[in-house]
C-alpha cells in the first residue's frame, strides 16, 4: 500500500482528498503546512507527496525547492487554488522548483488519480 503525505492549510479540502485516496487504497498523512511536511517527511519518507502552493507559514515553492535539494528522488504533485498574481503563474514555478506533476484546484477525482497513479508506477 502506497504511502502518500498530503500538505495543505485548507482542512476541508485536505480532508477531501484523503476520503479519494483512501478509497483508492492508499494511507495517507496529513500536514497543515510546508514546515510540517518537510519535517514529517526527513522523520517518515513517503511514496508521494501533494502540497499546495499558496499556505500560511512555509508555502509549497520553499517546500518543493527543499524536498527537492535534500530528497531528490521524492515524487511530488503540486496543487493551487490560486497563484496567478499579475504576470506570476505559480504552478508552472512548481514544475521548474521539481514538482512533476501541477493540478488546479478544482480538479476533478480522475486527474488526481492519474497523476498519482502516473507518478507511483515510475
């Protein structure tokens, strides 16, 4: 069974989308917030990590930037409700900070899926 850290300020949506993966099989962790997972994951490693860009505290670039610096294998989906500030597209910046895979908040139960499935069977 995969093992999936999902970081996110947002409880309801947090709470979401470990109700999809569950049911899909995988254990899923929680974060509330960049700092939380990035420490979470140096003490539990897991298979997949989601994290959300825009968060109070330790937003999700700073934590990609240093998942990525320290654990480069990680594999890690990058999501945002929001982010387009001015001529600033953040989850495009996700991607170049080592996120494989981006979504837009909403997104529907499938993309998710297929992004996660995408990444765990690499």
């Amino acid at each position: 069974m995969a093992r999936i850290l999902l970081i996110d300020d947002d409880d309801a949506f947090r709470g979401t989308l470990r109700q999809v993966l569950e049911h899909e099989g995988y254990q899923v962790e929680e974060a509330h917030d960049g700092l939380e997972g990035l420490q979470h994951y140096r003490a539990t490693p897991t298979d997949l990590i989601i994290t959300d860009i825009l968060m109070p505290g330790q937003e999700g670039l700073e934590t990609i930037r240093r998942l990525r610096e320290e654990h480069p294998e990680a594999k890690i989906i990058a999501i945002s409700w929001g982010g387009r500030q001015g001529t600033m597209d953040f989850l495009p910046l996700a991607k170049r900070f080592g996120a494989q895979h981006t979504l837009w908040k909403p997104f529907p139960r499938e993309r998710l899926l297929e992004a996660v499935h995408a990444l765990l069977e690499h």
